[in-house]
C-alpha cells in the first residue's frame, strides 16, 4: 500500500527541529568554551604582571634596607661606636674543621714535635689531645683523606718525654687505660734512629687502621705533620668600625 506523499512531508518536517537545536546546543558550547579560555588566559597574564609588580617593589624595599643599614652603620662609626650583628660568629677559622665543639688544622708542614707544637700554641691551640673514640674515629677518617702515603703521619699531643712509659697529654694529664689506639706492637721505644728512642707518638694509615688502632711512637726530632685542635669560637660577630 502506497502511504499518501502528504505523510511524508509531515515526518520531514517534525525532524528538522531536532537537529536545528542539536546545532543550536554545539554552538552555544563552544561559544562558552572560548570564553572561558580568553578569561583564562586574562587571568594569566594578570597573575604574571602582579608577580613583576611584587618582585621589583621586593627589590626596591631590600635596597631600601640595605642603603638605611649601611648608613646607621656609618653612623655609628662616625661616633666612634661599633655595630654588633646579630649573625653568630663562624664555629672555626678558615683552614680549621668543626667537629665536636672542637676546630682542627691538619697541617700538612713538616716540623719536630716541639716546632709542631709551638706552632699550634701560634694558632691559639695545642697539638691534639684525643678524649673519646668518637674523636679518634673522626680523625683517622680523616687522616686517610690528607694522607698522599702511608709516611705521611700526623704528630699529636702525647709523649712520655719527661718520664719513659708514662704517656702524657700536652695539657698534662695522664693517658686514659680505656683509650689507647696503639698500632700492634706499639709504642716499642725503638732506639735505631738515636739513643733517645722515641718519646713523641705520631698517628695515621693511609689505607685505614683496625679498630681505630694507628698510633706510632717515634722520635721527636724527625719531622713529621701535624693536628693543631682548639676550641670553636662562641658569641655573637662585632663589626669593627675601620
């Protein structure tokens, strides 16, 4: 049966509408969508000129801060006062390593063990005087760093100068028994290099020691390097007006 031409039209008709605002709705979408992204990228750019603005206004305050600091401070030297900073004092001088609330000056010169340590006592300090295991392990870490071979050995504060086998530190007091770090066979008061044997004890293994064990005695004449030890410096840093 042939459906009247009529029918047709009319289906036709009732169908265009529908994609009429299938099209109207795509449209609107992508309209939203571009909107949405220039104002995403207004908002960009305004976010990256505040960022300019802010940082040279910063720059400019610091500058501020630094031209009012040094004028007080040329102020007060005028006056003939110093200016006291609130930035702490470095723990130790530069060529000295903090360790421990100690400082310490590997000194790679080689001198006698008195010449070694007058020039200690020059620096304010003494040749090292070794108090803990912690402090011996820290040591002969670090030996083994400065150490270019194994004769390269480290003069420190301990001799049995005045009183054979009675080992004192520099500061004069006695070896503890708990904290010896003899090499085996050490000390041996060899007496091959001269009749005063060795009263003066060096210390170092290039290659590392066994259970911290590398402390030698030797003769104080010959020359060897050497560990300088201090305390580290406390306070607070003064500006010395010039």
């Amino acid at each position: 049966m042939i459906r009247p031409q009529r029918d047709t039209e009319d289906e036709a008709a009732e169908s265009r509408p529908v994609r009429s605002n299938t099209a109207s709705k795509l449209t609107l979408e992508r309209v939203l969508l571009l909107l949405l992204s220039a104002l995403l990228a207004a908002a960009l750019i305004v976010i990256y000129r505040l960022c300019e603005f802010l940082h040279i206004h910063s720059c400019t305050f610091t500058s501020f801060n630094n031209i009012r600091t040094n004028e007080d401070l040329k102020m007060k030297c005028e006056t003939g006062h110093q200016s006291l900073s609130d930035e702490p004092c470095p723990k130790c001088e530069a060529g000295w390593e903090n360790y421990g609330g100690k400082c310490y000056n590997f000194t790679t010169n080689k001198s006698s063990w008195e010449e070694s340590r007058r020039f200690c006592q020059s620096q304010g300090g003494d040749l090292v005087k070794i108090d803990s295991r912690d402090e011996q392990s820290f040591l002969e870490r670090r030996l083994r760093d400065v150490m270019e071979k194994d004769q390269d050995k480290f003069w420190i504060g301990l001799t049995d100068s005045k009183e054979e086998g009675r080992w004192l530190w520099v500061d004069g007091s006695l070896l503890d028994e708990r904290l010896k770090f003899w090499s085996p066979g050490q000390p041996d008061n060899w007496k091959g290099t001269g009749p005063d044997g060795q009263d003066c004890v060096r210390m170092g293994e290039k290659d590392g020691a066994h259970d911290l064990n590398c402390w030698f005695d030797h003769s104080c004449k010959n020359p060897h390097r050497s560990i300088c030890e201090k305390p580290e410096k406390k306070g607070q840093r003064v500006s010395v007006c010039v």
